[in-house]
C-alpha cells in the first residue's frame, strides 16, 4: 500500500477574534462543529470522523478510558445531575470531557462507533431543570451501542424516557443550557440525529461528507423521526400540513441561518474533491482558524478529536486532550487489552472551598500552559510537529488486525507514552 503523504497546516497563525456585535448578529460562526467524511471522498474507502469542542476557555477536557464493565441488576448510575438505571454490560470507551461533568463531549467505543454532539438552540422550551445532558447520553451510547443504528436508538430512547436538561456550564451563577445534535458514525454509516426538546429528526448518511453545528440542518431528507414529529409542529401553528416537511425551518429558533456551518461544508469540500481525504485533511480542517473552525478567547478550542474507521478493521482515534488544536498535537489511541491509565490526560481530585471551583489542570494541561507561556511558539513547532507525524504513520503500517512490531504490550501505553514525549518536547522548549 502507497503511504499517504501528511501535509501540514501552518500552525500558530494570527487569530481573528469576533465583535460581541458580530456573535449576536450571527455574522460569525461559534462553537463546537463536527465532521465525517465517507466513500468516494476518502482514501482506501476509510470513514473518518473529526471534531472541535468549543467550550469556556477557562474549562479543563480530559481523556479518560473507562474499560468494559459487568454490572449487578438494580445498579444505578449517577449521570452528571441525575440516577438512572444501569446496564447489565457497558462497552469500553475513550472519551475526551469536561472534567467537570459525566458525559463527554466526543468518543468513541470497542466496536468503531464515534459520537460528536453541538448545542443547538429550536422553538422549544429549553428546560434548566435537571436531566440528562446531551453529553450524558453521548457517554450512555456509547457504553450501550455497538453500531451507529444502536447509538440511534439508544439515544432516542433516553430522550424519550429521562429528557434532556440542566445547566451545561459548571457554576452557580451560570445559565447555559441547549439541546442537542449528534454525528453518529461506524465503519459502513453515519446518521445526522437532531432534537428539539423532546422531538426529534435523524438523517442516515452513506456516502461522501457531512458536518454538524450549532443549528438544526437536518432538512426534508428524514430517514426516521419522532412520532409525532409532525403533528406537534401542526398543532403548534408552524407548518400547515401541506408544504414539504423540513425539519431544520420549522423548528429552529433562527429560521436555520447558520455561517458556521456552511464554513465548515465548504472545507469539507475543498479536502474531499480528490478521494484522498484522511486524517490529516480532517485535522488541517480542525485547525482552520479563517473559518471560526479552531478558536481562541473566551469561548475556544478546549479539545479535539479524529478518528479513522477501516472498513476492513483497522481502527485509530487521536486526541489532544488539550486546548487548540494548533498548539495540541492529536496522539493515537487504540482499542486493545489492558489499556494503560490516561494518568497525565485526567483531573486529579481535590478538594477546595464550597465557594471555589477545583483546579482541574490535568499533568498534560499544566505542561502545555507552562511551555507556551515562557516559550515562543515558533520553537515548540517543530518537536509537536514530528511527534504527530509518527502517529499519523500508523494509519499506514497498521493491517486490519491492528498488529504492531512491538506487539499488544505497545499499543496498551500507545496514548499514554505519545503523551510522555509531547511533555518531553514541551520541557524542551523550556
């Protein structure tokens, strides 16, 4: 097999910032996106998923593994603000997450299923009451799913029987709360589920790219939907019954105006004309600061994910861990036995004052926020950029069953010992 040759974005470009004026105009794309590219678009017909997470800057996300796991009847299972019931068996999962909640903001589990969610906002009541949060039930299908079709009705099923809620920013004085929509993607689909309070529409996805943002875009192409998807919006005096049924008008609070995501269709575009796309077009998207795609500010880059889905097996995520992408590099993690703790990629737990958030900083957090706040950029560049090329190079020297020359015992401590050398070259730059 020919490798594929990585090309690089530039990293550390001058940021352009948006005038509070532009944010509230909706002239200026913000927050999280995600991303999938499909066959014809990709190289060796591979699926590859990607995404930002757009969060306060101020928030630490981890990476954490949490290993399949056997539970007792009648356990239950404390979500982020509510007790649900617990499984029999719940899948092993890698998930980078605010430290400070359950749920996760992206992941990926055992089976090749990948999962990105984005707050959106629709005509329906947004309810700050406590239930399970849209990243609840991402980190629930997961565990729960081993195809896309199952994380489907895994997370309509809990929408139905607990609803979606609560505040998604940790903090008394804070008043963030959103719905919901998701890119679930294995190896042979990917479906678009969007949600409005208790509704909800799904588009399946078979072919060539899709992205999600911070709007409904699921349109007259509905594959399944809520039962009473239609009516309710009858009954509610917004569609007459007789025009065709597009999901994203009807619902959305914005009439469905979005730049950020029509931003990201267009680099999707531009990467996927040639039938080459891979991971390393999915992370020059991710870095793309023009487009709003990467930000830096109050509200940035806190994490970001890729993952490569082989139809023939093969199956590598990369993550940073870390805020921006364009100073993070994405380390490879792989699905095997005996996965080493993400020690360096965790929060501790400390206590603090009632009144006092915890300091979150996990081991990797602290080394990037040290090296980039007494080194110039310019510096670190190089080391972060070889580190990543020697992940990227797996994608070409692993078979579909994910064998290594060094054998299991290396991909175990694989994300665990690239984070080890990223902290390597930060303390080298020093």
């Amino acid at each position: 097999m020919k490798p594929h040759t990585p090309t690089f974005v530039m990293w550390f470009e001058p940021v352009t910032h948006c005038s509070p004026g532009a944010m509230l105009s909706g002239t200026c794309p913000d927050s999280c996106d995600t991303f999938v590219a499909m066959s014809p678009a990709t190289l060796r017909g591979d699926v590859v998923f990607g995404k930002n997470s757009d969060r306060p800057a101020d928030e630490v996300q981890e990476v954490l593994y949490v290993p399949t796991q056997n539970h007792t009847s009648g356990e239950m299972l404390s979500c982020t603000y509510i007790d649900i019931p617990q499984v029999s068996r719940t899948h092993a999962v890698v998930l980078s997450k605010p430290a400070w909640m359950w749920g996760a903001e992206m992941g990926a589990n055992e089976f090749g299923v990948c999962i990105g969610n984005e707050a959106v906002w629709t005509r329906e009541k947004l309810e700050s009451e406590h239930a399970l949060l849209g990243m609840d039930m991402l980190r629930l299908a997961l565990e729960r799913a081993e195809s896309a079709d199952q994380a489907l009705e895994v997370l309509t099923s809990l929408l139905a029987e607990f609803g979606q809620g609560g505040l998604c920013v940790e903090g008394p004085n804070e008043h963030f709360v959103y719905h919901n929509s998701f890119l679930i993607v294995d190896h042979r689909r990917s479906w678009v589920l969007e949600t409005a309070g208790a509704f909800w529409a799904a588009e399946l996805v078979t072919e060539g790219v899709r992205n999600i943002s911070n709007c409904l875009s699921v349109g007259t192409s509905m594959h399944r939907e809520h039962p009473q998807l239609r009516a309710h919006a009858r009954e509610r005096g917004w569609w007459n019954g007789k025009s065709p049924f597009h999901f994203a008008q009807i619902y959305s609070e914005s009439g469905g105006t979005c730049p950020r995501l029509h931003a990201g269709a267009r680099l999707l575009k531009k990467h996927s004309g040639a039938g080459v796309f891979h991971a390393h077009e999915m992370m020059s998207i991710l870095r793309d600061k023009e487009s709003g795609i990467c930000m830096e500010g109050g509200h940035c880059t806190t994490g970001s994910m890729v993952s490569v889905l082989n139809p023939r097996g093969a199956t590598l995520h990369f993550l940073t861990g870390t805020p921006n992408p364009c100073r993070s590099i994405f380390k490879p993690f792989v699905f095997t036995e005996n996965v080493a703790p993400l020690l360096k990629t965790v929060a501790p737990l400390m206590k603090t004052a009632e009144d006092k958030r915890p300091d979150r900083r996990h081991a990797l957090y602290r080394s990037q926020e040290c090296a980039f706040a007494v080194t110039s950029p310019a510096k670190l560049l190089q080391g972060l950029q070889e580190l990543e090329k020697r992940g990227l190079k797996m994608l070409d020297e692993m078979d579909s069953t994910q064998s290594d020359p060094a054998g299991p015992c290396s991909l175990s401590k694989l994300f665990s010992n690239f984070v080890e050398e990223e902290i390597n070259v930060h303390q080298i730059g020093h």
